[in-house]
C-alpha cells in the first residue's frame, strides 16, 4: 500500500512532519548505522553473542546481541494513550503541548529512520521515526522490529498498491520528556492523519506497537481486518489446507501456538505470531512484520531459540564459564523480559497467505469456558471475539493494586485499536457469513481450579485442524458446542457452575450496554449483539431452573 504519492494536512501532523526537516536532524540510512549507534550508546551492553547470518540482516560479520535495559517500567501503559477524536480529545487541544515538545527537542541531535510495514505488494505503508541521541537502541530495535529499506523491498514498495487518500506513518518520540499533567507519559495519536507522539516512553514496546496502531489503522480504512494474533497454515497430507487465526493477548499463548511444529503431522507454514492483516476482497492475509518481540522468561540460557536473537531489552547478562558475558534470559531483573529475534527464527515463515482463513480462534482465560469450544452462528461468534475474556500479563504497565487474576474484556485481543469497535466486528462477522470460517473459543487459563496445559490446548487445535472430535451442544445452548476432555467436564448438575457461566455472559452484555449508555460510540455494536448474550443467558438460566424444579 504505497502512500508515495499521498499528502495529509493537519494541525498536529504539520507539527510532527516539520520536526523531521530540522538542521539537528540526521537520516540513518541502513540498519548497520543504527547497529552502531546503538553499540556505542551508554549503557548498552555488548554480549558476546553472535547475531546468525548478520550479513542477511544489514549487520557486519562480527555483530553481537545487545542488550539494553530501561528502569522501573518494563511495559505498555493503556492509561497513557490519547487518540485524537475520542471521548472528546480535539486537535486544539493537544496540538500547544505537541508544538513544545518538539520546540523543546530543538538542543537535541535527533535521529531520523524509516520503515517498511507490511511485507506483500498488496499491503505496504512507510514508517518514518525521529528520536533523540542517547536512544540509540530502541531507533536500531525499531529498524531490526520492522522491514528496512534494502533495495529490495524500496523496488518492492514503489511497485505496492497505491491509496491516494494515506499518508506515510509519522512518530516523533522523547523518551526524556515528562510533564506534571502526565505523570505515567503520553502516547497520543492522531490516527486520521496517521501521525503519532510517544512522549515520556523509554519502552521499545510502546514504538513497536504505536507503529502497529497506526498502520492497523490504516488497514481498516482500506479494506483490511487488523489481526493482532498469530496465524499458520496446515497443508495437510490430503492435499489441502487449512488456515487458522489465532488471537490472544501477550501471556495468553497465541505465539506458542502458532510457531507450533506439530513435529511429523503436518507440514506447516507461519504468516507471523503477532501483527497481520486480512483482505476483505479476497480473504488473503499479510504479516506486517519480519522479526518477533518475544518474551524471554521461556528461552533459558542454553535454549537453542537463543541462536537467532539480535537485541534483548530488559534482561540480566552474566558470565558463562568460558568468561563470556551473556543473556540472563529468565525474568529475574524484572518481569517481561523482551528480545528481537530474526525472521531466521522460523524457517517456515512466509510473508502472505493467498488462502483465506478457516478457523478463527479466540484465545480466552475465562475459568467457566472449558478447554475448547466452537460458535456456530455468525453473530455470537462476531460477539465472543468483541467481548474476549482474559486476563492481563506482566508487557503492561499496570497500576499498583491491579488484580492480575481478575477478568478483563478486551475486544477482538487488540488494545490498540483506534477505530469504532463496530468495523472489526462487521468485517469478522462476514467472514463467519460469507466465507464459512469457523469459529472457536479455546481456554488456555484455568477450568475452575483446574489448569488448562499447553498439551490439551495442542490437542485441542489439533482436533480443529483435522475436524474430529464429537460436538455436543453446551449447556444446552443451540449456538454452542463443547466436546469432553477428561478430567474437564462441566457439570450442569452443579448450580454454582451454572451460575459462573451465567454471570461470565452476563458480564458481557455490562461491556457493551455501558458502552451504548454512555455514548461511547468507539466501543458500541449493534444491537443484535447483545441480543445474542442475552439469549444464551435465558437458556442457561432456564437450564438452571429445570435443575432446581428437578
């Protein structure tokens, strides 16, 4: 999607774009300038690692995992994001505040770089960031994270899909800013114009999926659901496929799901674990990204996953026995320890998928679900994905007290969406009408007190992919089918748990009627949605009443 010839006019995005043009400003123009900076910057840490196949990553024969580490936040803050537009926020009102932040970067050498995001012709969009000296790591992370600009892909971007109407992405980030009105940070953006500020961010994360923000924004506009999940295709020894989605906060598993091998079952293909798109046109699917933001907690040292890693942010380093300073990878120094691992991590990787998709899965840590469940009709399936049950994980920036156990709502797994609600579950809701994807609910949390294993939820997925397993409907309910797996039956005997799953749905249905009471018309669906809740919750407290009457 090449925005080459796009222009966009507005307050704030004048005031971002200008900054780049400034005599204080100099253009990186590969990854090995950034790999440079970033190694010589203070504090960064110079492991003796060796970086595979550095040549084929823009780097020299000789370059080494880095390591950088930030202070107390090792997250992403949701309380800091502003987007221009919702609950009332006006350009004017941000626009002096986004003015003196650049005014006050002016003493500051600043670094310019770009990317590409989206890695097909039919779905490219440069990335322009400008970050200050001193931020070395998180400007080559961010080059590493996304495509740069070999020769290859600026051929490959000029010869992209042109929308007249879009602009390139424009960030502008001081991680050193700080202001008394935002104590936590700012990240606000201005997604018409798809321009952003990270102000007061020193976590990589928030730059890689600010980008994502925008670029998913971008990909609804045009045609395009904006998928933050995984996805892989099954080409199976009958001859056919079979594309599965699967979607799921940080923690939930969505990455180890999908870079799962199924060693001598199947032959299988990954898009990507984290960011795509999917074409409402003809059902074909993009990965935006070519490397993986991965949590290190599961990669100890030793583990050969470590062999394709080129940065790590927030993790301990040591000496082996050999004297060699490496990665302390557990989360030891603090929780979500991250690392950049290259495309070379999975071999089987490829960019985009012609096929559309078969199944969609929604990853849910709801203790009434058990370990897998499938939605027959296409509204309720639309509806589930729009009230997905999870709970949250250590990659965010969570207020002292947060209860880490407690049940949270977060549509479709995406928290950085920054259009109504109502286009995602429109565009998910015609692919459940109109292309026949299936759609399933698997419970990679709790059943009770009973924890769901990643061998069940593999078996689970297996038995989505093959299409076996005997469905019965659950609870009764006509929309919804369940099949045992022992030692996790539900007991509809048990009026408790009858009430559990009542109160689950019904809880939903709060979500979204809060949301049309108050007028928020970024978080409002139509009506029939609730109309779906509400209908299981009748036949589950019907159910409920045949019991006690019984």
């Amino acid at each position: 999607m090449a925005t080459k010839n796009s222009q966009m006019i507005s307050r704030i995005r004048s005031t971002i774009e200008t900054a780049f043009y400034a005599n204080n400003v100099i253009n990186i123009k590969s990854v090995g300038e950034a790999y440079e900076l970033a190694k010589t910057s203070a504090g960064t840490i110079v492991t003796d690692m060796p970086i595979y196949n550095p040549e084929k990553l823009g780097l020299g024969p000789d370059a080494k995992v880095l390591l950088f580490n930030d202070g107390a936040v090792t997250g992403r803050c949701a309380q800091a994001r502003r987007i221009i537009g919702q609950n009332g926020l006006s350009e004017d009102d941000m626009s002096p505040l986004v003015r003196d932040a650049v005014y006050e970067s002016r003493f500051k050498k600043l670094y310019h770089a770009e990317v590409i995001v989206g890695l097909d012709e039919s779905f490219m969009v440069k990335a322009h960031l400008l970050i200050p000296e001193g931020h070395e790591n998180i400007l080559y992370n961010w080059m590493m994270n996304f495509q740069s600009m070999t020769k290859e892909y600026i051929e490959r971007y000029y010869g992209s899909s042109i929308y007249e109407n879009e602009g390139d992405i424009f960030i502008f980030s001081d991680p050193d800013w700080s202001n008394e009105e935002y104590p936590l940070g700012l990240t606000l953006f201005d997604p018409k114009n798809n321009c952003a500020a990270l102000l007061g961010m020193k976590y990589f994360g928030e730059h890689k999926k600010g980008t994502l923000t925008l670029s998913w924004n971008i990909a609804n506009r045009n045609g395009y659901v904006a998928c933050h999940g995984g996805q892989k295709r099954y080409n199976l020894n009958d001859g056919t496929q079979f594309v599965a989605g699967i979607f799921g906060l940080s923690g939930s598993g969505k990455s180890t799901l999908t870079h799962y091998k199924h060693e001598n079952k199947y032959d299988v293909k990954i898009l990507h674990d984290d960011a795509f798109v999917i074409s409402t046109e003809d059902g074909s699917s993009v990965a935006l990204e070519p490397a993986y933001f991965d949590k290190t907690q599961d990669y100890p040292a030793g583990s050969p996953d470590n062999k394709f890693l080129v940065s790590a942010q927030n993790c301990g380093a040591t000496r082996n026995e050999a004297g060699e300073c490496v990665l302390l990878t557990e989360d030891i120094r603090n929780g979500n320890g991250r690392a950049i691992k290259s495309k070379f991590w999975a071999p089987n990787r490829v960019d985009h998928f012609e096929e559309s998709i078969n199944a969609i899965i929604w990853l849910m840590k709801d203790p009434t679900l058990p370990p897998i469940l499938k939605i027959n009709d296409p509204i309720l399936a639309a509806t589930m994905g729009a009230t997905l049950a999870t709970k949250r994980s250590t990659a965010e920036r969570l207020s002292s007290g947060t209860d880490m156990n407690a049940l949270v709502i977060e549509p479709y797994a995406n928290p950085f969406r920054t259009y109504p609600l109502k286009d995602d579950f429109e565009k998910f809701r015609k692919m459940f009408e109109e292309r026949g994807t299936s759609c399933f609910i698997l419970n990679t949390g709790h059943f009770g007190s009973k924890k769901v294993t990643k061998e069940i939820t593999l078996e689970c997925l297996e038995s989505i992919v093959e299409s076996s397993g005997e469905y019965i409907p659950w609870g009764g309910l006509e929309d919804i089918q369940s099949y045992n797996i022992d030692g996790f039956e539900p007991d509809w005997n048990d009026e408790d748990y009858i009430q559990a799953v009542t109160d689950s749905f019904e809880k939903r249905v709060q979500f979204l009627e809060s949301n049309e009471k108050a007028h928020n018309d970024f978080d409002t669906l139509p009506h029939e949605a609730v109309e779906r809740l509400k209908k299981q919750i009748a036949q589950l407290k019907a159910n409920l009443t045949l019991h006690k009457t019984a």
